[in-house]
C-alpha cells in the first residue's frame, strides 16, 4: 500500500496517457453536449433582458411624453373654456346694459309724452274755463242789467250762478 | 489490508487498470452529470438547470477574480470540466473501496499521484501555451525575468514546484482521507466492539472527507486559474 506513496515506484505511463485522454475527450464532448448550449441559453437570456429593459425604458418614455402632451392639451382646453366663459360673461353684462338703457329711454319717452298730455289738457281747460267765466260774466252783465238788486239778492245771485257754473265745470 | 494495484503491460507502457477504470467511471459521471442538467435548457430556468448554471456562475466567479473576463473567459469550459471531474472523483472513493483478490480496483482516481500530476501538469503546460498564444513569445518570456533578472532560476523552480505543490496538494489530501477511512473499515470488521467504536469516527471522517473533496476541488480550479492569470493577464 505505501510503495505507491512514493512518485517513482509505480510509474504508469498508460495511466498518464490515459488521463489525459480522457480529460481532453471529456472537455471535448462537454463543450459539445452541455456547457456549450448552456453558455448560449445564459447568454440568450442575458440578451432577452437587456432587451425587456430597453424596451421598458423605451415605453416608459413614450408614456411619458404622452403624459406631458395630454396635459398641455388640458391646460390649453381649460384656458380656453375659461376665455369662453369670460367672453360670454361680458356680452351678457353688455346686453344687460344695453336692456336697461333701452328701458330707461322708453319710460323717459313715456315720462316726457305723459308731461306733454298734462300741459295740453289743462291749457284745454284753462281756455274753457275762460271762454265759459267770460260766457258767463256776459250772462251776470245781463241779469244785472236786467233788475235792480240789492247787495243780498246780489250776493244770492252771484253764489248762485257760481254754483251753476260749478257744476257745468 | 495490503492493497496492491492491478497493473498490466501494453504497448511498453504500464496501466494501471483500476485507474483506468475509475477515470472512466468518472468522466462518464460527469458526462451524464453535465447532460443531464443542460438536456432541457429553458429561458427561465428550472430544477437541475438551477444547478448547472449556479457551477457555471461560480466558475465563472472564480475566473473574474483572478483576470479580467474578457482573458477569461475562454477557460471557462477549462474550469467547469476541472472542477466537476475532480469533485466527482474526490466523491467515488468515499462511499466504499472494492478489492479483489487484494487488488484494489475502486477508489478515487485523484488518491494516485499519477493521475493528480498528469492534471497539474496538463494546467501548468497550458498555461505556458496560453501565455505564449495570447501575449507572444517576447512577452512570455520577459515575465521569467522580470522585474529582476536575477529571479530567473527561482522563475523556473516555481514553475516546477506550482506543478508538484497543485498534484501533491490533491492527491495528499484524498489520499489520506482514503487511507483513515480504509483504516476505520479494518477496525469496524475486526469485532462488534470495533464496529461500535469506528462507527461515529466513521461518520464523521466521511463528512469531513466530503468537506476536503469539494475544497480540493474547489481549490484546484482556484489555483489553475490563479497560474494561468499569472501567464496571460498584463498586470502582476
């Protein structure tokens, strides 16, 4: 058992031979048979990442930009609601503006017709009342010319025709 | 207990026949071992495949320590086939040695120096080849004489002793690990108070020999990887 312990006793050039044989045809046929398509499928996957993350980064940007634009469009779209709205406030206002103007010149119109109407009409009046009071001075001239009377019967006389002319009036 | 090898003469040379046999018996191992695990490769990985390419993440590991991966890489095969081979060989003589007619036909390969030297000097040889392939010749051979001339003999006799300590290292350490445990075997079949004694030592001497194999194994891909930066890498 020991005397192969020491390297020059049992010297087997067929073991060397050998060894080295079957470790070069066993690297041989591993390249061939495992670590070979083992390499490829690790590199294949390396690969395949690599691309699951560009595209990742890719979409990631796109969604990004997508975002910014949608939220200019909304920015752009409120902006212009608001413009609408402001618009449509100020014409309002304007017509309402416009409305009361108008109605304020109507009822000055109407206002101004009424004062009119009032002038006439009592210069209507006032030239009846002149025509009948001088009618009816005539009328007193001529009852007085008629009979003599006494201040009372006078008096009665004038209240009298005072009332009829009161309520010719 | 006296165990003598089974040799034969062939064509001028002596085999050694149990050698031979647990080389073959190994390298097929391995064989079916690595195409076992890669036969159903898949993108996303599973069972066996895991394993496989846990090997390969760790050779690979082993290799970007010692060079960059770009030198590398190409012993990346190199490594995965060393590593397994001698850890799959370290393995085949733990379980039970069998001899017949006193000779002893299995054990582990790597418990002969023979086999462990042709190893260590297949790795040494080819880092030689790859440090002339990969810097040129003027190149490899500055680095036997810098940075001092006068380290030219030492250059050499390192060269010698990388060869012997990387052989010896492995198959010392296997060697002696069969020797305890053929040891303990004796002493377990010589009576019911031997077999009751040599038990526990017995399990404990076959876990720590696990333990030494994987090590050993683990150790030799180092140090080939560590000799073969040596040669091919521009720094050191």
């Amino acid at each position: 058992m020991f005397n192969s312990l020491i390297l020059g006793a049992g010297f087997a050039a067929g073991d060397i031979l050998f060894q080295l044989v079957a470790f070069i045809v066993l690297l041989a046929l591993l390249k061939k048979f495992a670590w070979g398509p083992l390499m490829g499928i690790m590199k294949e996957r390396e690969q395949h990442i690599a691309n699951e993350i560009d595209s990742a980064e890719k979409n990631r940007k796109e969604a990004e930009a997508f975002l910014n634009e949608q939220r200019d469009e909304m920015k752009r779209v409120r902006q212009e609601a608001k413009a609408m709205l402001e618009n449509q406030k100020q014409m309002a206002d304007q017509q309402g503006q416009e409305m009361i103007e108008a109605a304020r010149l109507e009822s000055e119109r109407l206002k101004e017709a009424a004062t009119a109407e009032i002038k006439r009409e009592r210069e209507n009046a006032v030239a009846s009342l002149r025509e009948q009071v001088a009618s009816l001075s005539v009328m007193i001239a001529s009852k007085v010319v008629e009979k003599e009377l006494d201040e009372r019967a006078q008096k009665q006389l004038i209240d009298e025709y005072l009332d009829q002319a009161g309520d010719q009036k | 207990m006296e165990h003598h090898a089974p040799t034969t003469e062939f064509l001028g040379m002596t085999f050694n026949l149990s050698n031979i046999l647990m080389i073959t018996i190994a390298s097929a191992i391995v064989f079916i071992l690595a195409v076992v695990t890669t036969r159903s490769l898949a993108m996303r990985p599973t069972g066996l495949q895991n394993f496989i390419e846990w090997v390969m993440d760790f050779v690979k590991g082993l290799i970007g320590s010692t060079m960059d991966w770009k030198t590398g890489g190409r012993f990346l095969f190199l490594g995965m086939t060393l590593l397994m081979y001698i850890f799959v060989s370290n393995m085949l003589g733990l379980p039970f040695a069998i001899a017949v007619d006193s000779e002893l036909w299995w054990k582990s390969p790597t418990a002969d120096p023979t086999i462990t030297l042709t190893l260590a000097t297949m790795v040494v040889l080819l880092t030689h080849y790859y440090g002339i392939k990969m810097k040129g010749a003027k190149e490899y051979g500055r680095g036997f004489v810098s940075p001092l001339k006068f380290l030219f003999p030492f250059k050499i006799i390192e060269e010698f002793s990388n060869t012997l300590t990387l052989g010896l290292r492995l198959y010392g350490n296997i060697y002696a690990g069969e020797i305890l445990l053929g040891l303990l075997a004796g002493l377990g079949g010589a009576g019911i108070a031997g077999a009751l004694g040599a038990f526990l030592p017995m399990l404990l001497w076959q876990g720590f020999s696990i333990f030494v194999g994987t090590i050993q194994a683990f150790i030799f891909t180092m140090l080939t990887m560590v000799y073969m930066a040596h040669k091919v890498a521009d720094d050191h």
